[in-house]
C-alpha cells in the first residue's frame, strides 16, 4: 500500500519519479525483485537511517534486476511507464535502449541495470519485454536485497533496497572506475562515504 508521507522528510525525490514508482509498485515489480538502486537508494537509506545529508536532484531512476523477477505474467517495461501518464520514449542511440526518457535535456531517465562482466553490454530481461545494462559486480550489490521506502511527490512508497553495506562498497569500488566521468566518480565516493560513516554511527544496524 502507497500511503501519504506526512512526516518531515530529509530526502524526497519530485513527482514524476512518485508516477514511477507508484506504478511499478502497483503492478508489484518491486514484490517479484526490482530493486532501487542508484541515488534514490542513497537517498532512501539515508531515510531508514534516519540521516540528513545534501544530496544533488537526480534525473535517474536506476532499477536493477539480479534474476528473473517473479511476476505472474510479462510487464512490458516502456508501456508501463508510459501507463504513468507521462511521455516516456526509449531512448536513442542504444541498440537496444535500456533505458526511458521524457524529453527535454532535464527529463527524467530511467535505467535498468543487471550483473554482468562487460560494462554496458546488454542483457536481455523477458519478463520485462525489454533489455538491461551490464555492470560488473552488481551480483555482490543485489544480494539479500531488503525492503524499505522512497519518499516521494507526497507519498510513501515500498520499494527493494541494497543492504546498505553493500552500497557502501560498491560505491567505493564504482568511483575507481569512472575514468573519463570525474563528476560521478566524486558521486559515487560521497555517497560511499557519508552512507559508511552513518552506518558507523548506528550501532544497531
């Protein structure tokens, strides 16, 4: 159940990406195994951490599938977003596309990612009529993923986190390999520390 965030949030992403995530919750993807990852997870484990951190607007929803996800009949990955209302298009210039857009240079994209040793090779995902980008060691990133929540334009929604010390050191290891992008691997080393310094802090965890 999606239910109205009515607590003071530190973290919450806009509303077009609340449309996404109340849809692909709705048609219980996140149930069968999608997981957030990326900077919305970031952003939701600072959340369940009860931690306030800067955190730059992102323009990318990162889902990742690390096997067949476990859904009752194929949902069709473009027209479900598109089932949000909004403009979604796959994106040119990828044979295949593994990722949606809006337009315009700001629109908001949204990738789907799976292990793989090649980076950016594809990887077909039939449960999804659609196909997914490569990244190494995201097998490690997914494993006993755990539930938890997005805040978003206004709501509350479940979704599937990494375990949060997973993210930690698969940041770390990403902002090694971002040559030629020093602006995400600066990301990626942030987020790596700032989540590893509040998991420290919570002795719980």
């Amino acid at each position: 159940m999606v239910v109205p965030a009515v607590i003071l949030a530190k973290q919450i992403a806009d509303k077009a990406t609340a449309r996404v995530l109340v849809e692909l919750h709705n048609r219980k993807a996140f149930e069968a195994g999608l997981i957030l990852v990326g900077t919305l997870g970031y952003m939701a484990w600072l959340n369940e951490l009860g931690a306030i951190a800067v955190t730059p607007r992102t323009l990318d929803i990162d889902l990742a599938r690390r096997q067949k996800l476990k859904l009752a009949a194929p949902l069709p990955f473009l027209a479900t977003l598109k089932d949000t209302g909004l403009p979604f298009v796959a994106v040119p210039g990828l044979p295949p596309s593994t990722s949606v857009k809006l337009p315009g240079v700001e629109g908001l994209r949204v990738d789907v990612l799976a292990p793989g040793n090649t980076l950016g090779a594809t990887i077909n995902v039939p449960e999804l009529e659609w196909v997914a980008q490569a990244i190494p060691y995201y097998d490690y990133l997914l494993d006993d993923a755990e539930g938890g929540a997005m805040l978003a334009g206004g709501h509350c929604i479940p979704v599937r986190l990494p375990q949060a010390a997973r993210f930690v050191w698969h940041k770390l290891y990403a902002s090694t390999q971002r040559h030629g992008s020093p602006e995400k691997a600066a990301k990626d080393l942030q987020q790596s520390l700032v989540l590893g310094a509040v998991l420290a802090e919570n002795d719980g965890y």
